[in-house]
C-alpha cells in the first residue's frame, strides 16, 4: 500500500468510516486528481503535425 493510502485507512478508520466507504473516498480522491490533471492547460496543447 502506499503511505497516502495507509494514514488515510488509518485516519477514516478512526472516524468510524467502514472499509468500503473508505475505498470509495479514496476513489473519488483519484479522479478528482486525475480530472484535474486532464484539463489543465498543458494537457489542452497537443503538438501539431509536421
């Protein structure tokens, strides 16, 4: 497991969220990250052709 991941299980854990609704957090974490990443504007600018 990653370190990210191991104190977040440890940290919802404590706040009495279930392993389940642990991973679905953990999801939604990923693809904000990853949305964002996707649309930044680097992203947007492709190399043209030559």
């Amino acid at each position: 497991m990653s370190a990210y991941k191991d104190l977040a299980l440890s940290a919802l854990t404590a706040e009495g969220m279930s392993k389940r609704e642990i991973i679905r957090c953990l999801k939604r974490y990923v693809a904000r990250e990853l949305y964002r990443h996707i649309q930044s504007p680097a992203a947007a600018q492709l190399p043209s052709a030559a």
